[in-house]
C-alpha cells in the first residue's frame, strides 16, 4: 500500500528550513513525499511518482523526493550532466537501474522536472565486501547531488525520506565512505571537514561511526564506517555483525 502524507504539519518545519536556506530569489523547492510499504512487492512507478508539491518560489521551482522508484521509471528521466561524481552520468542512470533490479535494491531520487538531480541508493554489500554474505546487512552505497543544486539540504531531505521508510528497521544499515571517492575539488573542503560534513549528513538519520579492522577501511584515517541497526535485527544477526566487522578479535 503506497501511503501520501497530507504534510502541512511536516511542510512547515520543512518550509522554515527551506526558506532560511533560500532567500531572496535563490533557488528554492517544493517537497513531496511517497511512503512505500516493504510487503508490496512489485512498485508501479505511477504509484510512487505522487503530483502534490509544495512551491516556495516567484519562479515555481519544484523538487521531488521519490522513491523506492523501479528502474523502468529511472530509464524515462533524464541524468543530469551534473551527476559525475562516480563515473558518467549515462553509466550512472544504468547502475542506478541495476541497483533496482537487484534483492533488496533501493533507489530514492531528487527529481526536478524529468531530470535526476540527486539520488541515494540501498544494496546488499558486493561480493567483496566481508559484509557479503550477511543477508541482514543493506549497504547506504551513494549518494550523490548534481553540482549546480548542492548545498540547498537536498541531500538532507533526500536521506530523511530515505530513512522514514520502514524498510530501514529491517536491516543492520552500513555506509562505508572512502575518501578517494569525495569531491573534495568542487566542495572546496579539507579531507577533514568533508567527512565532517558526510558524517553528520549520516548522522541525521542515526547512522553511527564505528570501529572496524577491515583493511580496506584502515587504508586511509579519513574512511569512515558508520552502522544502523534497525529495529527489527534480531540479536544473532547483530552478534554476527560483531564478528565481521572485527574478524581479528572473533578468530
Ligand atoms: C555529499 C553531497 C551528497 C551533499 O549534498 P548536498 O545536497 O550539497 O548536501 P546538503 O545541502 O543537504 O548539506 C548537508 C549538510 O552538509 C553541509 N555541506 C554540504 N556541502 C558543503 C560544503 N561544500 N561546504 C560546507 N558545508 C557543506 C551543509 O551545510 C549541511 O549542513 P547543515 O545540516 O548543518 O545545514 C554532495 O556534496 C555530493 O554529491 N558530493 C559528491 C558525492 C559524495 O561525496 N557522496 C558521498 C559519498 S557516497
């Protein structure tokens, strides 16, 4: 069942903060919601795709927090050029849409008209990953906003919506940041207060730092574990979890 909030009372709090970020006649968005309920399995991406906004602009700027969305809906719109981070926009849009295709996979985008502009993806850890065959472990993998629309909290309120599914309390939630993949050219920050700024981004939706003696991890002292557990993880899958992420102590 696809829920649509009714959210004046959310929107407020939504357009205080928006409007202290957009003032005077900066680029400004509008908010919607969809909720997705894990035991439907198969999404029509129409159910998810939902008309109401909220336009806070003179120029009737309006930005949609969608998802989880279907691949096919992702192969309708359009990457935009802005979203390079990790390899070409076009490749992007086609991992995006694996991603969908995958068990468990989940992807929740930032859409304006039919362009992407922002997205944020779940999967179970790669085969690489000593996470791999934990069925409770779901990998946060990326998120990525085009250029032109960063710093406006899209990031932020597309890991919020991300997070008020209830998919999330399924599963122990891991999000492993290498710094060799931030961009720390167009952000202008130091190493350091980059992973300040994604820790706290991540840290907004309860994801902790952790310890870890995973090599790939240690490799560099600016790479960040950070770890959720969902409500309903039952205990062994957590004492598992334990055991992984530091095999050394467990062996
Ligand atoms: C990381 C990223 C997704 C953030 O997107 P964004 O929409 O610009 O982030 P937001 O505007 O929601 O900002 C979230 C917080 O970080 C801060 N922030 C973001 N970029 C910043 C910058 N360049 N300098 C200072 N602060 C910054 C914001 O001020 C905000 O802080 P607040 O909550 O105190 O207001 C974006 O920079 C990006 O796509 N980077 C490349 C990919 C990447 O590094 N992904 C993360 C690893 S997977």
């Amino acid at each position: 069942m696809l829920i649509e909030l009714e959210y004046n009372v959310i929107s407020e709090v939504i357009t205080k903060t928006l409007t202290r970020k957009f003032l005077g006649n900066e680029k400004v968005m509008g908010l919607n919601m969809a909720f997705y309920d894990p035991n439907e399995k198969n999404i029509d991406h129409k159910k998810v795709h939902v008309t109401k906004g909220l336009v806070f602009t003179p120029n009737n700027e309006v930005l949609h927090l969608e998802g989880p969305v279907t691949g096919e809906y992702i192969s309708r719109l359009k990457m935009d050029e802005g979203l390079s981070n990790f390899r070409p926009p076009k490749n992007q849009q086609e991992a995006l849409i694996t991603i969908c295709n995958l068990q468990n996979g989940k992807v929740f985008v930032a859409r304006h008209d039919n362009n992407i502009i922002g997205y944020v993806t779940f999967h179970h850890p790669d085969e690489y990953s000593r996470w791999h065959n934990h069925p409770w472990v779901l990998e946060l993998g990326a998120i990525e906003v085009t250029k032109s629309w960063r710093k406006y909290r899209v990031a932020y309120h597309l890991i919020k919506e991300a997070f008020s599914n209830s998919f999330v309390e399924e599963f122990i939630i891991i999000t492993i940041e290498y710094c060799w993949h931030w961009d720390l050219r167009n952000s202008q920050l130091t190493i350091w207060d980059y992973q300040k700024m994604l820790t706290k981004l991540f840290a907004s939706v309860d994801l902790k730092k952790r310890a870890t003696d995973d090599p790939d991890i240690l490799e560099h002292p600016a790479n960040v574990l950070m770890v959720r557990h969902g409500n309903n993880v039952p205990k062994e899958a957590v004492q598992r979890f334990e055991e992984l992420t530091f095999k050394s102590k467990y062996l």
